[in-house]
C-alpha cells in the first residue's frame, strides 16, 4: 500500500468505516510509514479533542444588556419582528448549511469508494489475487455469484470485441461485498466493479483519470458500474461502451 492509498483511507481509519481487511492494510502501512503514522496519531487526536471538548458557546447577558441600549426606546415591538427576523434567516442559513454539508460529505464518501477501489484493483495484480473462478465463459463466471452477493451482476463475453473475459472475483469496496468482473486486452487488465450504492446513479457515463489509473464509471438496472485499468482511456472507453451495448442486448433480446 502506498502513502497516497493509506491517505484517502486514514479519515475511514479513525471513524471505524473499513472492514478488518481494509483496517488492518492501512495500520500495517502506518506502522512502517512515519509521515502517515504521524498524519493517524493528528487526526486521532482531533478527534478526542471534539469528543470531549464542550463547543457550545453561550453568549453573555452584557451583549443583551449592549443590544437593548441600541435599540429605540420605544421599539419593543419592533425588536420582537428584528429578532424573529434573525430567527428566520438563521434557519435559513442553516439549511443553506446543511446543504452544503450534505454535499462536502457525498463528495468524501465518493473519493473515498474511488479509492478503495483503486486499492482493489492494485491488490488483484499481485500473484493468485485477480480472480476466485477463472473462466473465460460467461455462463460459468456469472453463477459463480449466485449466494456470494446479493445481486446478479452482468457479465457478457466481449471476446469478438477485442476484451477476452478471465473471470471473476468477490471483493471489497466501502465496507460491502462486490462483484468483480476481470477483463483482458493485450496486457492490460480491467476490473469492472459492479454493485449497488456504489456512488451516486449517473445518469451518463463518466470517464476520469485517479492515481495514474483511468476510472469509467456509469449506472444500469439499478446498478453501479466502476471499470478501472491502466489501459489508455480512448481503449476503456471503448471497453465501457461495448459492454453496455451487449448488456442491453442480452436484456432485452
């Protein structure tokens, strides 16, 4: 595991989000690594500090006392509408808040998934590690599934198209079982994570380039697709296109 592999996973680290596996990966790498040991014990430490610190913050009677001198003498009335006014762009500002919050928190949740899949795929390279069932049949890799994962995922032959099936694979990605569909083309290898809640549902395909990996991920049948190789992203995309129209072929044929 590399430093830049353990950083995206430390925040899941402290706030107990990795399965064992993915746990016990990133504190072995921290235990060898003294930058990313030292980033770990920080955010520990933040972390006790907000858990037992008291952050409400009241404020004083002298800031009442300063406000009533402010205001008009006769402007009791006046000051009941200012302050239910304040109420009401307060909340307002804190739905505005929260909002924003929610999307910070979406966008964290989603980088994080891109790179522990990242990390999945640099593990399937290792010896004996790219798939549970070797075949290049898809009627043989697809019902190796059955019972392993809650879903069918779809695994189409794209052999005429240039992607040879190797097999497949169950894996691990935000703390959940998923389905792992291995490709070749030439040397390249492609894993097709599939699963649901795996990110947001897109509503079009989406092509990025994370870690030196490219990442093409698109929605179908209530399901999240992830393909991520090495091969150049021009290839992936073909790669995506073509399994998406086979996919749909089968479907409705």
């Amino acid at each position: 595991m590399t430093c830049d592999e353990a950083e995206v996973m430390l925040h899941a680290l402290i706030d107990d989000e990795l399965d064992a596996g993915h746990a016990r990966d990133v504190e072995g790498h921290a235990a060898q690594c003294a930058r990313c040991a030292s980033q770990l014990a920080a955010y520990r430490d933040l972390r006790r500090s907000l858990q037992g610190g008291n952050l409400r913050f009241s404020a004083p009677e002298s800031l009442r006392r300063s406000i009533d001198r402010a205001m008009p003498s006769a402007a009791m009335t006046s000051r009941r509408t200012l302050l239910k006014g304040f109420a009401a762009g307060s909340l307002l500002s804190a739905a505005a808040a929260a909002s924003v919050a929610l999307v910070i928190v979406r966008e964290d949740r989603d980088k994080r998934i891109l790179g522990e899949a990242i990390s999945a795929h640099l593990r399937s390279l290792q010896a004996d590690h790219l798939t549970d069932v070797l075949s290049t049949d898809q009627h043989t890799v697809k019902p190796w599934f059955n019972g392993r994962i809650d879903l069918a995922p779809p695994v189409v032959d794209l052999t005429g198209q240039g992607f040879t099936l190797v097999g497949g694979r169950l894996d691990f990605i935000d703390g959940k079982p998923v389905a792992a569909i291995v490709y070749r083309r030439r040397v390249h290898v492609i894993n097709l994570f599939v699963a649901q809640g795996l990110g947001p549902a897109l509503p079009s395909p989406r092509m990025e380039t994370i870690q030196g990996f490219n990442v093409r991920r698109w929605s179908e049948q209530g399901l999240n697709l992830l393909a991520i190789s090495d091969l150049n992203s021009e290839e992936l995309e073909e790669f995506g296109t073509k399994f998406e129209q086979v996919s749909l072929t089968v479907r409705t044929g």
